[in-house]
C-alpha cells in the first residue's frame, strides 16, 4: 500500500497509483461501510513485499513513534509488523525491544490500534515476553492454502503456551476458507486449494484454539461455501466464547486422529474430533478424560453438531463419531 519513499518530513506515503485519496479517505470511507483497516509494516527499514512492484516498501526502523502517529491520524485501526529486513548492514534488532518501541508509540498515538506482531522467530515456542506487548503474535510459519500447509499449522496452534488469551492470542496466519485469489490476480476469482471437508476443519480448529479469524477473501462476493463457514453463528461463538482457549488433548501420531477441547464459560465444552487419515474412521473419547470438566464414565451431555446445527442423542460417559477423511466433528456437549 505504500509509496517506494517517505516525504520529506519521513511520513510514510500511501502508493498515489494504487490510492490516488490517501489512507485517511480510505479509513473514513470503510469505516462508513461498518468494517475497520488495518495496514501492514515491519519492524526493520524494508516490508517483506514490493506487492509486485520493483522498488523495496520502507519499513517503520527509526520511525515507530511517526508511524504511530501517522496511522493514528489516518484513522486506522490495525496494524500488523512484520520483521523482515530485522539483519542490515551490522544491526541485529530485537524482537522484544523494536516491539515493545511500537506497542508504546501506538499507545502515545491516542488511538486503539490493534497490533499483530512477530514476537520470535520460525519455529520457536512463543516465550513469555510475547504476552506484555500488542493483542496477537505470529505462532507459525505462513500459511498456503493446500492441506499439508493448513495440518501443519494446527502443529503450532497446539503448542500455544499457558498464557495465550485475551490480547495475547495466537495467530495461525490468514484463513484460506473456500479459495484465496488466484495468481493471475483476476478480481473476484478464487483457485481454491482445499476441498470444502477440509475448509470446514480448518475454520474448526481456528475457532476452537483461538486463533484470530483473518480471512484471505474478497467478502464482497464471498461463495455459498464461504458464506456457511465464516458465518456460522454457533461456531463463532465458541471462538467468542471468554473463558479460555483450546487446546489439543490427544494425538495419535500413527493414525492421524487428534481431539481438540476448549470449555466455556457456560460449563460446557466444545469438542473437535479431528481425523487427519486418508478414510474414514470412528473416534471415541471418554468424557472423564476432558480436562477441568469433572465428567467420569456415568456423566450424560447433551450433543450440539455445529455445523449441521442439529441436536444429537445424548452421549453416555463417551463422545464419539465416523468422521470423514480430513474432516471434523465439531461439537458443543452439556451436561445434563
């Protein structure tokens, strides 16, 4: 979105062929539709992406506190940095202290902007520094939107440590729900990369660990398909729900079957029986073994599927289902 240069003040640019308005009008304009913006930088002088064009995009290095204020007076409403160019010439930064620079300067700005933020590396389990600072941290690598991609960022999501919550949340990377544009760029046009089994497992497993739902869709002109996913009222719920967030509780590594538990604050639970395997197959799991519910064998709940948002025969002491090959049983179960 901006411009190859800052001004001469050092004010960052928005691109004048791309948004000939500038981002104030922009913010005001969106925001007149019921929707926020949010806008991306990163923590060292370059963006990760030219967005196609051939010059580098100026990142925020040196310049938090006037970004800051920038984005504030523009109206904006989000911010997401990055941390690509972080190794230049012999500087090294941090990713504890250029995060905690922004968090405060956003702060000072005198308007809430949400920010999204590397706190470490690929690959490294979040330490606890992540929590003080911004409302949601990168936990993976980028997702793509093939199968193998989104089964390996369900690795990360089960990992999340103890203190993930309420402006610490997790986030997996953008949603692929029904189909992400296509490379030739065509508007309103989607390659979609998974099947819809495997989108309804997706957006199942974001919503019940907490990850923030941030979709990669032009809700425009949003598919049938899309519409039941990202709109389904009792599943959005569960991910709204203020208790905690979830959490994977078992995973049998050689038949791909994992469960997924989050309670609510209603003292029930949402359940996720996840079957990752090339066929179909049963999963059963004993009530007793949810953690924190204080269920054993004889206790009776009640079923909730929520995709099919149909009430099933009350469960005795075992939750279980057939559970189609890369898909999910999604469930609400109280006790009654």
């Amino acid at each position: 979105w901006a411009a190859m240069e800052r001004d001469a003040n050092g004010q960052l640019q928005a691109d004048p062929d791309r948004f000939p308005h500038g981002m104030e009008w922009l913010a005001n304009t969106v925001h007149s539709w019921g929707f926020k913006l949010g806008l991306y930088t990163s923590a060292g002088p370059f963006t990760c992406s030219s967005g196609g064009r051939p010059h580098p995009i100026p990142g925020s290095y040196e310049h938090y506190g006037q970004d800051a204020k920038t984005y504030a007076a523009w109206g904006i409403d989000w911010m997401t940095l990055d941390f690509c160019s972080w190794h230049f010439n012999t500087t090294v930064l941090i990713p504890e202290k250029v995060t905690k620079e922004m968090y405060e300067a956003l702060i000072a700005s005198g308007r809430e902007i949400w920010l999204n933020y590397h706190c470490v590396g690929y690959d490294i389990i979040p330490t606890d520094w992540c929590a003080q600072y911004g409302d949601s941290f990168t936990v993976s690598v980028d997702h793509h939107d093939n199968w193998n991609s989104t089964t390996g960022i369900f690795t990360y999501l089960a990992r999340h440590p103890p203190w993930v919550g309420p402006h610490a949340w997790p986030d997996p990377d953008f949603l692929m729900t029904g189909g992400a544009g296509c490379d030739n760029l065509t508007v309103g046009l989607r390659c979609p990369g998974q099947t819809p089994t495997e989108y309804y497992t997706e957006f199942s497993i974001w919503a019940l660990a907490g990850g923030q739902l941030v979709v990669a869709a032009d809700v425009r002109n949003m598919s049938a398909l899309q519409r039941d996913i990202l709109l389904n009222k009792e599943v959005l719920a569960v991910f709204q729900d203020p208790h905690e967030i979830g959490s994977r509780i078992h995973n049998n590594l050689f038949s791909r079957l994992s469960v997924w538990f989050r309670p609510l604050a209603d003292g029930c639970a949402a359940v996720a029986l996840l079957n990752e395997a090339a066929q179909a197959q049963p999963i059963a799991y004993p009530l007793a073994k949810l953690p924190g519910m204080g269920w054993d064998p004889s206790t009776h709940v009640s079923v909730r599927d929520l995709w099919a948002h149909a009430d099933l025969p009350v469960a005795i002491g075992t939750i279980n289902a057939t559970v189609a090959s890369h898909g999910t049983f999604l469930a609400k179960l109280c006790k009654v």
